[in-house]
C-alpha cells in the first residue's frame, strides 16, 4: 500500500495582521500534535518539502492585475507550490493520496485577481486543476469544498467549465460571508450544474453533513466520474470555530473525509487555532492513511451535545431540489443553447473585503456549438487608494475549437491596435500554455512564464 504525502507549510513571514485570525498558528499546532501522537514516524505517512508555483502556474488561472507578482508573494507561490507538489506525488503514483497544509488559503479568490478578498489572493486549488489538466492530461475533476464559507473563488473560476465538477457545502449565506452559494447558483449556460451549491442552516453538526455527503455528494460524484477528487479542506464547521456557528466535531470530519476519499485535500480555512484544527487536521490525515481515528476527540468534547442531532427538514428539501436540478442537467443545457444568441453577457459586482476594491466585471462567452467558447473579462476596480484599474481579459479554454483560439486571438491583436480605454490587454491561452499583458500606454508585451 502507497503512503499518504504531506506538505506543511505555515508561512511565517505572512499575515494580514499579528492578531488576525489567520495566522500561522494554525499550523504550528497541528504539526506539534501530530508528531506529539507519532503520526509522522509511521511507514504510511510520507512528508513533502513545497516547492514554489511559478508565473505561469499562476496566469494558467488567474488575470492577476497588474501582474503575478503583485498578487503573490513569495508565501503565496510557496502554499500553492505545496498543493502542486502533493499533485506531482500523486500522478507519478509516489502516493495514494495527500494533504498539503498549507497557507495562505485560497478558495475565496476568483478568475481575476486585484487583491485579496477573504485572506486569499491566488487559488491554490483552482491553479493545481489547471496544472493537473495541463500537464497529466485529466479530463474531469472534481472539486468538493468543505469549508463553512462558500467557495466562491473556485467557482468563480470554473463557472463555464462543464469539466470541472465544483461542489460546496457551507453555511447559508445568509448568515456568513461571503453571502453566496445559494441552490440556483449552478454554473455558466453552458456548464449547468456542474456547479452544486449546498448552503446548511447555522448548527448543522456531524448528521447533517453525512446526510448530505451519502444522498447528494457521493451519487453525483458517481454519476460525473471525475479522474480526480479534490477536497477544499476548511475545517472550520468545527463547533468551536471563531467565525463561524456550526456543529462538526473532529470525527465527523474524518469520517466525511473516510466516506469522501479525496485524491488531493488541501488546507483552507479553520480558526479554532489550539482547541480544534489540530484534531481535526490529524483525523483527515488518519482517515487518509487508512489509520483507525475513533479514539480521536477533541479535549473539550462532550458528545451528548451531538448525539440527538439528525438532518433537519430543511437539509433535505436542499438536498431533493439538487437532486432533481441534477438529473434535467442536460436538457438544461441544450435548452439554453437553443435560445442563447451568439454570445453571452453577464454583470458581476465583486468586493474585496480585505483590501477594500471594488470591482465590476462584465463577462462574454461566445456560445460556441462546437466547445465550451472563449470568454472576455471587462474588470473594472476601484481601489482603496483611489486609483482605478481598467483591463481586457481574454480567455481561450484548454479544449477550445480552432474558430474560437483564431478568433479569440484576432480580437486581442485588434484591441492592441486600438487606443483604448483599457491599462492593459491580457491573454490567456490554455491550448498553447502562452499568458501575455499588453501594457497600452507604454506598448509593451510580457509574457507570463
Ligand atoms: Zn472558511
Ligand atoms: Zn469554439
């Protein structure tokens, strides 16, 4: 049997604050306790050093604005670095599986990035995808966000994309940032229900969440038949958790992690920085490893509190709505098409809580017969600063038909001959692997490597 790889990467010279809740205590915790209880001297678990994500790792996913270095520093090439790392492990069969805990997080980051919104600046999970498809060639993943805050970033990023499945379970955003992941949200036109949104009242425990997990979670994830899954692990659905108000214990979350058998999990949110994430970080690496975790409990633990707990009428009606979404997904699809013109527009107001920008976007996908389209981004933000950023992002997609790259490319040469009222032109092209930013005032082009 292959062992379990493990990346840490605590990130010590990067915070949004000395008191912030994302700090890198997070992980100094977890990594005393598992070497505390043994974990790292057994034969099934294997440590990883990170290596660091490179420009065009990061321009494969993102516009970053104005450029990659200015959205990641080095502790954010290091954490998504980490996550690539357990990916190569993986695909070269070093590993069965892996868990790169790392930070900072990333799933609150989105397809353009001009700061950081919910402690993240570049997606580490979104970028290992691309990475994955890229350079093994997998055709379907599927990502499955545990984390209590919705995932917006990463479905943001993948909202077109019927190839990547992105599923997350999280607290209604009613009643927690970043106030989305509502059932109807389910993906671009083209990629109905490949997006699958399960918002949980506040105080769903360890009942709820496998409710969730055995009747809707694990029968779409059969049906898709993904090459991959990837776990966005947020362990902060714990009971103790100081952001949020749900009910998992440290159990619950192994034995969602045992049911789920993710290929890759990699680290995302949780605040309970001593009493909890330790816990549950070592019950998702038992769980990985095959190793018996029904003697872990938290110290404060009191299980009488949860043991009544059942999925409540409202879970299940959210289940049963996603569930009958899941089974028209494809006359969903060939409806739209049939009444979609040739391209496709939609309106986007984005903030970002940290850095305080504000950000319009308008997005155009040509409704192509043959793929899935290329896109355009007119991203608009005003900073905190007062200064503005007006860019062009264009978007040619891994498996884009040859009418749609020629015209995508055309479209971008066309708009570099124009003086326009853009800073600057980006392209992304994921057939070629090539990601350039033309700067229009001073007319200079650098490529992304
Ligand atoms: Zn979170
Ligand atoms: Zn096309």
């Amino acid at each position: 049997m292959k062992p379990t790889g493990i990346v840490f990467f605590p990130a010590f010279d990067w915070g949004i604050s000395p008191t912030h809740p994302e700090r890198e205590e997070r992980l100094l915790y977890t990594r005393d306790q598992l070497f505390e209880e043994g974990i790292m001297d057994l034969p099934q678990i294997v440590e990883y050093q990170p290596r660091m994500a490179n420009d065009r790792d990061i321009a494969r996913t993102h516009f970053c604005i104005p450029g990659v270095a200015d959205q990641a520093t080095d502790a954010h090439r290091i954490s998504c670095g980490g996550a690539l790392t357990i990916a190569d492990a993986v695909m070269n069969a070093q590993i069965k599986n892996g868990f790169a805990l790392v930070r900072p997080p990333g799933h609150h980051a989105m397809r353009v990035a001009h700061g950081n919104r919910g402690f993240c600046n570049i997606n580490n999970e979104a970028i290992m995808v691309d990475y994955l498809r890229y350079h093994y060639g997998l055709k379907k993943i599927a990502i499955v966000d545990t984390d209590v805050h919705h995932g917006d970033g990463t479905q943001d990023i993948f909202w077109h994309d019927p190839d990547v499945l992105f599923i997350s379970f999280h607290q209604d955003g009613r009643t927690l940032y970043p106030g989305s992941g509502f059932v109807q949200e389910i993906g671009g036109p083209l990629a109905q229900c490949s997006t699958i949104n399960i918002p949980l009242p506040p105080g769903t425990g360890d009942q709820g969440i496998l409710y969730v997990l055995d009747n809707l979670v694990l029968p779409i994830l059969q049906d898709f038949k993904p090459d991959l899954i990837v776990n966005s692990a947020g362990q902060d659905n714990h009971y103790t958790d100081p952001l949020a108000n749900m009910q998992f214990t440290a159990q619950g979350y192994a034995e969602l992690n045992r049911r789920l058998a993710p290929d890759i999990a990699v680290l995302e949110g949780g605040y309970s920085v001593e009493t909890a994430l330790p816990y549950i970080n070592m019950g998702i690496i038992m769980a990985m490893a095959g190793i018996s975790y029904s003697n872990l409990y938290e110290p404060d633990y009191k299980g009488h509190r949860f043991e009544k707990q059942k999925a409540g009428s409202s879970i299940k009606m959210t289940v049963e709505r996603l569930q009958n979404l899941w089974q028209i997904r494809e006359a969903l699809i060939d409806d739209t098409r049939k009444r979609q013109k040739e391209f496709y527009q939609q309106q986007k107001s984005i903030y970002y809580d940290t850095d305080g920008i504000n950000e319009q976007q308008l997005e155009t996908v040509r409704m192509c017969p043959d793929c899935m389209g290329y896109h355009t981004i007119d991203s608009h933000a005003s900073l905190h600063s007062g200064d503005e950023n007006h860019v062009f992002c264009i978007s040619i997609p891994l498996k884009a038909c040859l009418r749609c790259q020629g015209d995508a490319w055309n479209l971008y040469e066309d708009r570099k001959a124009k003086d326009d009222v853009y800073q600057a032109l980006y392209m992304q092209d994921k057939v070629q692997d090539r990601f350039l930013r033309y700067s229009v005032r001073d007319g200079q082009e650098i490529s992304f490597e």
